[in-house]
C-alpha cells in the first residue's frame, strides 16, 4: 500500500481515459469553482514531448545554448522552462512541492492516474477499461451511463455531463477537507481556533 501524497492542501486527481473528455470538463469546472471562492492550481501530465517556447524567440536560444533552467516573466505572465533529459517520468512529489509557494485552496492533478492521491475518475461508456473506477484512492466517479461495473456503495456516482453537479461535490469536497485538516490544528493545538468561514 502506498502513502498518500500530502501538502498543505487539498490535492484531487481527475483520471479518466485519454477521449473521455478530462481537459473540457476542467475547463467547464474551474470557472465554477473560481465563482465558489476557490483558488485551483491544476499539473497537467502531458505524454508526449512537449515546447511551451517558440524556435526563434531568445528564450529559445538560450535554452538551446544551454542555460536550464530558463524563466520568461512579463507583466502578464511567467513561464519556467526545465529540461529534464534521462527522465522516464515527471515526478509529482517534486511538481507538487512546486506549487506549494503559491498557496493554492485545491491542487486538480490531470492524469497521473497510478499515483497515490484521492481521485475523482471520469468515465465514458466505451472507452477503456473499467478498472479504473476502482481503488483505494477513488472518492468518486462521475460516469456518462450506469456504471459497467459493481461499485463500492461508499463512492458517489456523478453525472459526468452535469459539470455544475460535480463542482458541488468538488466544492464539498474541498470543504471537507479543510475542516479536517482545522480540526487536525484544533486537536494539537488547543489554545487557538483554526477553522474556515
């Protein structure tokens, strides 16, 4: 059994077969999470190779003539560019301790469906293999048909085209969450109330 991956917030993974449509619910339900308050950091796992730079720009060349890693800032924006040659795959302890420094109230991790953190999985009818609803770090599923397979009764069943159903549970989710961790700072320290509003 593996350990959970921790940080000081909450971190939910959305795993899903590649065609289930994982990046255009994340893109229905950040802006309805953003309207509850919440401030989301998402690391999405990209299976290809992959240049956010563009050949010909000088962030380009210098990184092309050896300098790693390369940040670009504007007003606007930054990007921190790494080369991580030899690497089988990304690390997602190290990624998440990047974030951490940014403070973010919910972490969504796209993809790293192997990884031990708790998951929302979506599924759609037909494509892949239906396993995947299953496991120790599964909290719930949200699903485009009846489930093709028995699921514990503790996981809740969401539907995967109601994006505002799932960011009340996401929301909920979260809330949790937190009073966990308030009531885990209450119980070690009982001078002071840490609780949310």
């Amino acid at each position: 059994m593996e350990n959970e991956l921790t940080a000081p917030f909450p971190i939910l993974g959305v795993a899903a077969w590649s065609g289930t449509g994982k990046t255009t619910l994340l893109e229905k339900l950040l802006p309805r999470l953003g309207a509850h308050g919440l401030k989301v950091a998402v690391i999405k796992h990209a299976h290809h190779s992959f240049d956010v730079d563009q050949p010909g720009k000088d962030s380009y060349k210098l990184r092309s003539a050896g300098a790693a890693p390369v940040l670009v800032a504007s007003r606007q924006r930054f990007a921190l560019m790494q080369e991580t040659p030899g690497q089988d795959e990304p690390d997602l302890a190290e990624l998440i301790a990047m974030m951490e420094p940014h403070h973010p109230d919910l972490l969504i991790v796209e993809g790293f469906k192997a990884w031990p953190i708790p998951k929302l999985v979506l599924y759609r009818d037909g494509i892949g293999d239906a396993a995947i609803l299953t496991g120790q770090w599964v909290e719930a599923v949200a699903l485009s048909a009846p489930p093709p397979i028995d699921l514990a009764t503790s996981v809740p069943q969401l539907d995967l085209d109601d994006s505002e159903a799932i960011a009340q549970w996401v929301v909920a989710w979260v809330n949790a969450k937190h009073d966990t961790v308030s009531l885990d700072t209450m119980s070690s320290d009982t001078g002071s109330s840490n609780t949310r509003s």
